[in-house]
C-alpha cells in the first residue's frame, strides 16, 4: 500500500517538474522572440 502511494507521489512529482522545466523553456523561447524581432511601427 505505503510503497503505491510513494510511487504515485514520485510519477506526480517528476510530471510536475517536466511541465515546469517545459513551460520555463516556452516563455523564455517567448522572450527571445519579442526582443530580437523587429517591432511594427505602423
């Protein structure tokens, strides 16, 4: 039972930092894009 639960709690943990990792790396991609794109002056 105890080793199910700890099990669990690692599969939801490691999911929670892959989708952290994943959506840092957007926003930083995100970033990049609207400093080194050119603005639109019209």
């Amino acid at each position: 039972m105890w080793k199910k639960l700890i099990i669990i709690a690692g599969v939801i943990g490691a999911a929670a930092l892959i989708a952290k990792k994943v959506k840092e790396s957007n926003d930083e991609r995100a970033l990049w894009h609207e400093a080194t794109t050119a603005p639109d002056l019209r």
